[in-house]
C-alpha cells in the first residue's frame, strides 16, 4: 500500500492479510472484515487462534464463519505489516527489569520517565523513520481496508471492530459510507475524545479500570469470608499491604518449562496483572486465587498471569506497546508542555486511587512524538450515509466506560446501543443475548431496539482452588 495516499507511487507498505473462507460457500454472503484492537494487536494472529478462543471477545460464531470470507488485516505498523520496533531487546529487558514503584505516579521518578521517554522516541525514529510513523494514523488504515475490499472484487464488507477496531470502523464509515453492508462495534471508544486532547482520554480510562477493580473489591466483601478469603472481610486493605509488601520483598519465581524463565514478582507487577483480571468478571476466581497464592509465598500464578498482560491502555514493556503507541501518537493530539502531563497526573492518582498511577504520564511518549501527522483526519466521524450501526458496550469496562457508547451513538449519524449488563472489555464471544443480536446484525442486518440490555451472570470472586490457611 501506499505510504501516504496523497503520493500514491511513492514509498509503499506490505500489508499482512489472512483469509478464513466462508464454511457454507454455497450460502456466502460477502466479506467480513475485523480489528480486534490494541491497537497494535495483530488481526492475522486473532484469526489463526479463532478455533481456540471460543468464549473471548470477538470470536465469530459458526453461523457467522459459515456466511462470510472473515478477512483479517494487520493495520499498518502491527504484526505483519511491518511492526514498529523503537526499541533493541536489550533497551527491552532492561525497561521490563527496572523495577516500578506502585506508589510512584508513573512508576519512576519524572526525570527518569522523560529519560525513557526520550530513549523510546529516538529509537523509533532511528528504527522507523519520521515519515512512516507519521503514516500510522487510523484514516490510513481505513484507506487500507478499502483497497483490500478492492482487490478481493467485493462492492461492499460487513465490518466488526473491538475496542481500537472501534476508531477505524467509523473512520471507514465516514470515508467510504457507500461501501458498508454492516457494521458492529464492540466496547467503543469515544473518537472524539480520541482524537482530541488524549490526557483526559486516558483519565477517562484510568477511571474504569479503577472501577472494576472496586466491583472487585465490594463482591469479595459482599460475598463474605466463606466465598473470598481473601482479606478477611477486607480485601482492599489486604490487596494495599500486599502491594507494600511484595513491592519491599518481591517473591522469587522459579523457571516453569514452557510457562515462565523465572523472575521476581513485586508489587508493580501484582497491581497490573490485578487490574487486568478485575477488569474481566469470568476472571475473578482467578483472581482471587492469585492473590491468596501470593499471600501464601507463592509468587508464580500472578507472575504468569502477568507475563500474559501483552497489551495494555499503559506502558507495559512487550513489543506491542511499541506499535500501540506508535498508532496512537499518530492519532492522538498530546499537549508537548510537561506542566499539562504534572496535572494529569495528579488528577489520577487522586481520583483513582489505585490505578492512577499506572495511568499517570503514560502519554509522554506522545508528548514528544517526533512524527507529526498534519493531515489526519480529524473530523467528527458520523458514517453519514452508511447503514445504521449495531454499537455494543458492557455496563463496567475497564478501558472503554460506557459513557463512551453512549457518546458514540450521538456522534454516529444512525446507530442502535446494546448493553451487556457485566464487567469486562468486549462482549461478543462471550455472552448468548450479545451472540445472537451480533449475529442477526452482521448475517442480516437486523437490530435490537436502542437501549436494549442483556443480562449476564452475577460475578463470583469464588476462588478457583481453596487455598489453605
């Protein structure tokens, strides 16, 4: 694909794209293209592990792989399309080896995180080039789904999008409209605030992950001591002393053939792999028997759950992160003045208490993005003239609140919203009421009424394994 659109033979991208026919060819009804978000996750990767993620956000149901051609694409800078790397393995290493202070806002002293910030940026121009990350913008990647439709000889594509997949599914509507047979977003983001100023982005974040970290908190509690052990009765001042303590003296891990290297666990990396099973209520007993492990000396269910967080709305050091800021910098519109980032993050840590200082800083790096995209769209992204959209949001999500969902239908010209009433990021796949009505949206262009629920199980914290005490 082009580089830039506007040089059309100028420098060009490989794009990744993989292809799951359609299982009932003879009942075929087009092509179905999705973004499984991050961003930075890599389509083709969710696609080839399909038959295995049964159950997970954003698995097609058999009916749906039955009557489409699912196309995935790496967008441009993720996965196969040339993945965007600032960092050596050694730069890596060393930022996953650097221990984070949970009580820190951003995790290290400020003149250490301008310092790797700093480190992060120069790499990715050394690695990149100015001209190709500022090339990562989400209109672009529209443009490359519209050239895939292209080649594939299709008039239309039906599109499902996930999180990030949310802010390229509109941008496609918007440019494109005529060439939308449907549409489906799940746990959308709000493209006006992700367009915009992204420090009030990432607040709005930090707030729902806080959340459902706190929905947590008030089940293990409500639950009593007989369901959740863990804390007695008071599992948040359980969870803080936990912190302190691992964060003091982190537990050791020993290697696991195929599981874990070994490592240490210390409190920053409890309080991240904490908030990423809170944010998910079918993980809950997970949780809570990692957090009774760790209590108990046993440092390898966290450390491994947390070794599995790949991407995250803040800086975790894996390679993704590294294509997710890219494509976010690209988007974003980040004040460049250090006092801005100062107010956030004392906003953060305030108002969440827990989560505030993993979200605190966590856009210096686009703070001095040295690749300005001048000409990015930034329009209000209305998809005026394509069908009516079928947005779905979970009531609690740790990265995408639901007044995002909200804020969505407003912006989109025609749009119905579906609630799932439950914890977690992303709802088609997992729930049988969300399954059919995606279903009936993407195979036949039927839609619930707007403001329609579906129920959902009550969250248990009921650990897994009962530890004993």
């Amino acid at each position: 694909m082009p580089q830039e659109y506007t040089e059309p033979d100028g420098a060009q991208i490989p794009l990744a794209v993989m292809r799951h026919r359609a299982t009932d060819p003879d009942h075929r009804i087009g092509t179905l293209i999705f973004n499984p978000g991050g961003p930075g996750v890599p389509a083709t990767e969710t696609l080839r592990n399909l038959p295995r993620t049964a159950g997970t956000p954003g698995a097609f149901s058999p009916a749906v792989l039955a009557r489409f051609d699912i196309i995935a694409m790496d967008p441009r800078g993720v996965g196969g399309s040339r993945a965007v790397r600032c960092l050596t393995d050694e730069q890596r290493a060393d930022a996953a080896g650097t221990a984070f202070d949970p009580a820190v806002p951003g995790g290290k002293p400020l003149p250490r995180l301008l310092a790797d910030a700093a480190a992060f940026t120069d790499g990715c121009v050394e690695h990149q080039g100015k001209d190709f990350l500022a090339s990562l913008s989400s209109d672009n990647v529209a443009r490359d789904i519209d050239q895939v439709r292209s080649a594939l000889g299709e008039d239309k594509i039906t599109y499902y999008g996930l999180s990030y997949g949310t802010v390229v599914g509109p941008m496609y509507a918007t440019l494109f409209p005529h060439r939308v047979r449907q549409m489906v977003l799940d746990a959308p983001v709000d493209t006006n605030l992700w367009f915009g100023n992204s420090l009030p982005f990432l607040h709005d974040v930090a707030l729902a992950s806080e959340r459902t970290l706190n929905a947590w908190f008030g089940t293990c509690r409500n639950e009593g001591t007989a369901v959740c052990p863990f804390g007695a009765g008071d599992p948040q001042a359980a969870f803080d002393t936990l912190i302190d303590t691992l964060e003091e003296k982190p537990l050791k891990i020993a290697p696991a053939k195929g599981a874990t290297p070994g490592g240490e666990l210390d409190g920053a990396m409890t309080l991240e792999a904490t908030r990423a099973l809170a944010g998910d209520q079918n993980t809950w007993p997970l949780l809570t028997s990692a957090l009774l492990a760790a209590q108990d000396g046993n440092g390898a269910p966290l450390y491994t759950l947390w070794s599995s967080v790949t991407v995250s709305p803040f800086p975790v050091p894996t390679a993704m992160f590294e294509a997710h800021t890219a494509v976010r910098c690209a988007d974003w519109r980040t004040p460049a003045g250090i006092a801005a980032h100062k107010a956030a993050a004392a906003k953060a840590v305030t108002e969440a208490r827990r989560i505030g200082t993993r979200a605190a800083y966590s856009a210096l790096n686009c703070a001095r993005w040295p690749a300005p995209n001048k000409n990015r769209v930034t329009k209000p992204l209305t998809g005026a003239g394509a069908p009516p959209v079928l947005v779905v949001a979970s009531r609690l999500d740790p990265v995408t609140p639901h007044h995002w969902a909200e804020n969505m239908i407003r912006t989109l010209d025609s749009a119905v919203l579906l609630t799932r009433e439950g914890i977690g990021h992303g709802s088609y796949g997992t729930n049988p009421c969300i399954n059919s009505a995606v279903d009936a949206a993407l195979i036949h262009g039927t839609h619930p009424a707007n403001g329609t629920k579906c129920k959902t199980n009550t969250p248990t914290t009921r650990p897994l394994v009962t530890a004993s005490h």
